[in-house]
C-alpha cells in the first residue's frame, strides 16, 4: 500500500492512500489541448493523493457552473475564467472560503502576493470578505511587440521607463518613420483593444486602489482621473503622425491585422501593445525572440507607482467542499504544479518558487520574468464590470473617442450607461 506525504495548507500526515482518497471534480473551461494540458497537472495530483481525479471542461462553462450550483450538483473544484463570476457566486453561498493560511501563503509565494489576494477576495453570503479564488495559469497584457531588425536598423534602444517611450515614439516621427501600429476592430467586439490601453494607462498614473475604485463604479468614468488615462491613449492613437495609416484609421483597422505593419518593408509601423496572444496573427513562419519581440509596457519613472501589469487567469475556488478539494488547493501551491504545465504551453505563473528552467518555450520564459518583476497585478477591468458596461458602452465609447470625439464626452456618456443598470 503506497504512502503519501502532503504538504499544503490543507496538509495531512503519512497516512495511506486508501486511508483518505476519494473523488475529486473539476470543472473548467478549457477544451482540446489545455484540457490534455491540466489533466497532466491532476494526474500529477492523483498519483500524489490517491484522489480520484476527474476533469469536466466546457465552451459554456460560465453559464453551467450556475446551473450546477443552483440545482446542487456543483463539482468539488470550478475553474473560473473570470473573477466577477466567482465573486457572484461566493456572494450566494455556492463557493467555500479557501483553507486557513492560504492567503498568507499566497502573499508570500505569488509576485505581488497582495493583489492576488485582492482578487480572491469576495464577500460571502453574510457579507463579510473572505479569500474563495486560487488564481492558477495567467495571462500577460501589458506588452509591446516589435521586430528586433528594425529597431537594430534604427539605431532605438528598448524604452525603460514611460517617458523613454513617449521620447521613442516622438524620434521615430523626426527620423521619418511611424511609430505605432493599432487596431480597433473586432466584429461585434469592436473597440475592446482600446480599452486594455486605458486600463494599462490607469494603472501607469493612479494608485492600484484607484484603479479597484473604477472597476466597482466607486470611481465614476466622468472623474478626472478616468478621462486624463482616456487622454493618455489618445496621446498615442488621435495624432496622425504617430499611427500607421492616420488616426482616422484606429478604429477601422482590424486588432488581427494591425500588426502586419511591423512586418513591411519599409515598416508601416515600429510598435504595436497587444496581449500574449498577439503572435497568432503574425506572418506565416514568424519566430518570436527572432523575427519579432516585445518589451514591458514601462511605467513612469515620475509616477512612483512600481511595475504593473495588467492581465487575466483563471481562479480555482470550492464549490462542494471535500478534503480532496483542499488537497487539490494546496498541491497548486507545489512548484510541480505549475512546472508540469510551464514544460508545455501556454502557461504564466506568479509562484516565485518555480524553475525557469522549467519552461519549454523561450519566449513564455522571458514573459514570465515580466510577470515575476511586477509590484501590482490587475485583472482586465472591462471583463470585471457589468456586460453592458465593460462589454458595451466602454467599447462603444473608445471607438468614438478615436474618431475624435472629447474624452469627457465619451466618459459621461459610458458613465450614464452605468447608472443606467438597476
């Protein structure tokens, strides 16, 4: 009979496996290869525990988890892709307060432990905070891609601060050249990329609070502080000298194809901020770290406000509380449990105590670093507020704004859209 040390915040002692194992679910959203992915991850945690690890993932799973919940059928672990759905169900009793210590474990293991732990936070049903969401596997926004040849060719160095990247973008116009590349079309989603730049720009120039402020409604869009972080996107997007194709072409140009600038001969474009994801729509045959690269999106060196970045993960949380449930949270504590999916793709993880060496891809490597360097993290704010606002007026408004339209203007009016919900 095999024994099991486990340690964690739901330790238990060396005890056999038939002693304490028994089913674990979970229930997620990812399908084809990062099904194959975490289901390498629960095999590890399977093989670890004794449990019976079984996964569920789902293309509607944000819509079933509530159904599961309601009707009693919850699985003993719910992966949320975003918090605000986690935090609504904490607050109808359908998710269980992680175990004692969790919080301080992650204070002291995550990059920016504190704010890991903001965004696990929720009120439960009494009201009162407690920590309900593990977040596991990342994201990164804040992210400017560009081809290394063309900045060599230029003679650019890679901007530090804020100020070096404004300088940047004004040297690129002196010498000829167009600095930026953006896209705000999306289909029906059209504008959303507008709206991660003035979330990154919100945490470049406000405090973290200020930013937790907008994102609740506590901080209103029509507040200056708001409007000037729509300004600062606008200092980038609304002069035609700064844009590939003129201001006038922001809106209308598509986010997948924006990027094809960098690539021209002569570039269209030096820089392009877009997500992690970005590379997908490259050329054909494009390698990242040799045909293209990026660099943090810096923050100001004037503003004393550290390294954020913004991004998005998904948060682990109880939903039928079980021992198998607090094992399963506390192996996500293991290094191996960010390792195992770190040698495969498409994974980041804040876990300060991982092995770089770890990662099979390069590049994810050196995004890492960007992530383990930050001093706040922040979820995408649009993806935080109410659908009508986050996923309507916000987008709607910023493609206004880059037609020309006053950010005061546009803010009242995302503002009203706001107040409008009951």
């Amino acid at each position: 009979m095999k024994n099991v040390l486990y340690a964690g915040a739901a330790a238990v002692a060396l005890l056999p496996v038939s002693a304490m194992a028994e089913q674990v679910t979970v229930f997620g959203p990812w399908l084809g290869p990062d099904q194959e992915n975490v289901e390498a991850v629960l095999a590890a945690f399977a093989e670890q525990s004794g449990h019976d690890v079984r996964y569920t993932g789902s293309d509607s799973f944000e819509q079933q988890i509530v159904v599961d919940a309601e009707a009693g059928s919850a699985p003993n672990i719910a992966v949320f892709p975003q918090p605000g759905l986690a935090a609504d169900m904490a607050g109808r009793g359908f998710l269980a307060p992680l175990p004692d210590g969790t919080g301080d474990w992650v204070r002291d293991n995550y990059a920016a432990g504190q704010s890991w732990v903001d965004l696990g936070t929720y009120a439960g049903p009494d009201g009162q905070d407690d920590l309900y969401g593990f977040f596991y596997k990342v994201d990164l926004k804040s992210l400017v891609w560009y081809v290394p040849e063309n900045f060599e060719d230029a003679g650019y160095d890679i901007p530090e601060t804020m100020e070096d990247l404004k300088a940047l973008t004004q040297q690129i116009v002196s010498d000829g050249g167009t600095p930026w590349c953006i896209g705000l079309g999306s289909g029906g989603a059209t504008g959303w990329p507008a709206t991660d730049w003035v979330e990154d720009l919100m945490l470049r120039t406000q405090t973290p609070d200020v930013y937790d402020g907008w994102v609740t409604n506590d901080v209103k869009f029509t507040d200056e502080r708001v409007i000037n972080a729509i300004d600062e996107f606008g200092w980038f997007a609304r002069n035609d000298d700064f844009v590939a194709g003129g201001a006038g072409a922001v809106a209308s140009t598509d986010f997948r194809d924006s990027p094809k600038g960098l690539f021209s001969s002569p570039p269209q474009c030096y820089m392009h901020r877009q997500a992690s994801f970005i590379p997908a729509f490259f050329p054909d045959g494009t390698v990242v770290g040799e045909d293209a690269d990026f660099f943090y999106f810096p923050a100001y060196a004037g503003m004393d406000l550290g390294k954020p970045v913004l991004g998005a993960g998904t948060v682990w949380g109880i939903t039928a509380d079980s021992q198998g449930a607090r094992d399963l949270i506390a192996f996500l504590q293991t290094p191996e449990a960010h390792e195992i999916w770190m040698a495969r793709t498409g994974f980041l993880t804040p876990h300060k105590g991982v092995d770089p060496e770890k990662f099979g891809d390069p590049t994810l490597r050196k995004m890492n670093e960007i992530l383990l360097n930050a001093t706040t993290f922040r979820f995408d704010g649009s993806d935080l507020m109410p659908g009508a606002v986050g996923a309507g007026a916000f987008w709607t408004g910023m493609v206004d704004y880059a037609g020309g339209k006053p950010a005061p203007e546009v803010a009242a009016e995302i503002q009203a859209a706001w107040d409008a919900i009951k």
